[in-house]
C-alpha cells in the first residue's frame, strides 16, 4: 500500500457479485493489526538500546493512518463520480446520470469562457481611472471564481469519463471472446500488467501537481512503520490513470484483475517498514523495504526515486532508481514543507487548498493550468516568483 490510484471499482463489484472473487486486501486486515503490534515491540526494543527513531509509533500520527485507511475503503467517491458525472453516457446509464455529467460539464465550459472574458477585460482596463479600476477589480473577481471552477468541474467530467472508458468491466464485454481461462499466462499478464501500470500511475502522482493532491496524504508521515502503509488517500476518484483493467480487453478476466490488485497492494503493506534492512540480491529486482524508505526520504538527493510497486526492475528501466547505495545518507521522512499537523481534513486536502488558491490568484491560463498540470516542484518555485513580484510591485 503506497497511498496509489485506487482500483477498477466497478471490475471489483461485478467480481464480487458473482461470487467470483474475495478483497484479500480486505480479508488479511488481521495481519495488518498483528504485524504492526509485532513491529511496535520490536521497535521499542531497539529504542531501548539505540535511542528513539522516526520508525516509532506515535499515538496521533498512526491514529491519523488508520483512519485515513478506513476513509479509503468506505468513502464512495469513484462509485459517485462513475454514476453521476460522466457527461456522454449511454444505454442504461442514459437519463439522470449523463444529464449530471452534461450539467458539470457545462459549467465547465461556461467558467472556462467567463474567465477567459474576465482576463482580457483586466489586462485592457483603463487603471488610470476610477473606472477603470473597479472594471479591474470586478473582472478579477470573476476570473478568481471562474478559473477555479472551470478546473475542478472539468477535472471531475475528465476522471469519470476515462475511468467509464477504460474500465475492466467494459473491456471485458469485448475481450471475453477472447477468454483466456484461469491459467499461468493470464496471471501473469494481469500481475505484470498491473505492476507497470502501477509504477507510471504512481510516478504520475508525484510529477503532475492534481495527481499529487491526491497522493500526498501518504507522504504527510514524518514517521515510517507500518501503519503509514494504510494511510491512503481518499480522493483517489479525481485522478486520470493509465488503466489497469486494458488487460481484459486481451482476455484476462476482471476477477484475476481484482485478484492481482489486492496482491500487489498486500506486497506493497510490508515494506513500510524499517525492521528489515536488506534483502541481498533481491534488492536488485524486487521493491524492498531499503528501495522504499528512500521513496518517502524528504532528502533532496531521494526525491521523486523509486516509484516501484513490487518490482523495481521499472525504475530501473525508466531512469527513476536511486542509483547510488540505498539509504547512502539517514533518511528524513515526510515532506518538502512539513503541515505539522494529525487533522485528517488538513492532512487530506492542504494540497487541494493550496492549488485552488493558486489557481485563483493566476491571471492567465498558462499559470491556470501549470499549477495542475505541471510538477509540484515547479508550481511552488511558481508561486514563490509570483509572490516576489507582487511584494516588489507593492
């Protein structure tokens, strides 16, 4: 569990329905709770002769974990959004559903006009007069407000409408002509399949600043034990992913794509911790617990490395493993800028807050979208030239 994009929920139910398939990622919670309390006591032995570390458990910081675990799991976000926002709905899902999703993305569509009006009309007022000003500061207002929801309604149509797309269930209908039964070769297509699509997924959260509002809950820790692997986030629903259901188009059937899910999230559960430190030779093909603490270092050498889900062989492929020794310096968990703060809503959504505003305060679409679209690390270095120049011109 790394806090990733959440699954093919509609894949999960038809499985479930059928009575195909059981969440083993569900099923194992019990192993959850034993291996943490095993943990917590191994720990303060260490404690007792090597002093405290940032792998020790916090009451606040683990209860926040737990509970974003919990959100994680029972808020419907994607089953909603799947429902009532996908705008080109067709067959059963023609009526209420599509009318929602018409309706958002009209207002998307309107903001994004009013706000584009609202821009030329401030960049041209006449500020040498009275009227001119309030013209000014009128179109601003509307520009702050419209900019703002031109991205978060668009953003909600585009997530609901390519997770109806792209999702196992409806890939299916056409690849189960092509069923390719229950044997190794579909397995492994499903387990493959969703580990690389995992590792671009996740590698998207941390390089797209919309994707990182939705990931960043699980690097919020200053702590690592296990309990930080189920401090997932809850608005997995307003992410755009590679598909992890593409494989039933090819015959894998939906309940070994669940099945691979829940495999993969159970593999990743174990190396939240700081007990293990090494595998040997596995180190070099196998995400381990070493590969993973430098994940969620704060360290600047370690940023943004080792994205893998079980195998690290991805990063390794695609440019983004810590090539140097693991753990070369001590790791320092936990964020750039620290929120310093359990709150659960704080945890949840300081990241959503800070590029709304950001958003709003833009006066063109180029910055609009760039606190979106581009990298976290460049709308912060964004925002703080924005702010210079804005305390210089004052």
């Amino acid at each position: 569990m790394v806090g990733g994009p959440p699954a093919d929920h509609a894949a999960t139910l038809s499985a479930r329905q059928t009575g195909d398939v059981i969440d083993l990622s569900v099923a194992v919670t019990p192993l959850y709770f034993g291996s943490m309390a095993w943990e917590q006591r191994a720990l303060q032995r260490r404690a007792e002769t090597q002093g405290p570390s940032a792998a020790d458990y916090l009451a606040p910081d683990t209860r926040t974990s737990l509970a974003m675990g919990v959100l994680s799991l029972t808020t419907p976000l994607t089953a909603a959004l799947a429902a009532y926002a996908v705008p080109f709905a067709t067959g059963r899902r023609r009526g209420r559903s599509g009318r929602v999703g018409q309706v958002v993305l009209g207002v998307a569509i309107a903001a994004a006009a009013a706000t584009t009006v609202a821009d030329s009309v401030a960049r041209t007022a006449d500020t040498a007069t009275a009227k001119g000003r309030l013209a000014k500061a009128r179109a601003r207002k509307v520009a702050e407000v419209g900019g703002v929801a031109a991205i978060a309604a668009g953003g909600v149509v585009l997530s609901a409408t390519t997770a109806a797309l792209t999702s196992a269930t409806r890939l299916w209908r056409k690849g189960k002509q092509h069923d390719l039964g229950n044997g190794v070769v579909p397995w492994a297509l499903a387990m493959v399949w969703w580990d690389l699509a995992y590792y671009w997924n996740h590698r998207n959260m941390h390089e797209i600043r919309s994707m990182w509002a939705i990931h960043v809950p699980h690097h919020s820790s200053e702590h690592y034990n296990l309990s930080t692997a189920l401090r997932q986030p809850v608005a997995g629903a307003f992410g755009v992913w590679v598909p992890y259901g593409a494989v039933a188009r090819l015959g894998v059937r939906p309940n070994i794509i669940e099945t691979s899910r829940a495999l993969n999230l159970i593999y990743q559960y174990w190396i939240h911790t700081d007990t293990v430190r090494s595998l040997g030779p596995a180190e070099a093909v196998l995400n381990t617990p070493s590969h993973h603490r430098v994940h969620h270092a704060r360290n600047k050498r370690y940023i943004d490395r080792n994205h893998a889900g079980i195998l690290i062989v991805w990063d390794r492929l695609f440019g983004t493993f810590a090539r140097e020794q693991p753990e070369v310096e001590p790791v320092v968990y936990g964020l750039t800028a620290n929120i310093g703060t359990y709150n659960l809503w704080t945890v949840c959504t300081h990241e959503y807050r800070d590029m709304f505003r950001e958003v709003a305060a833009s006066t063109n679409w180029h910055d609009r979208l760039g606190f979106v679209l581009r990298s976290p690390g460049w709308a912060y270095e964004r925002r703080a030239a924005l702010r210079a120049a804005g305390a210089e011109a004052a």
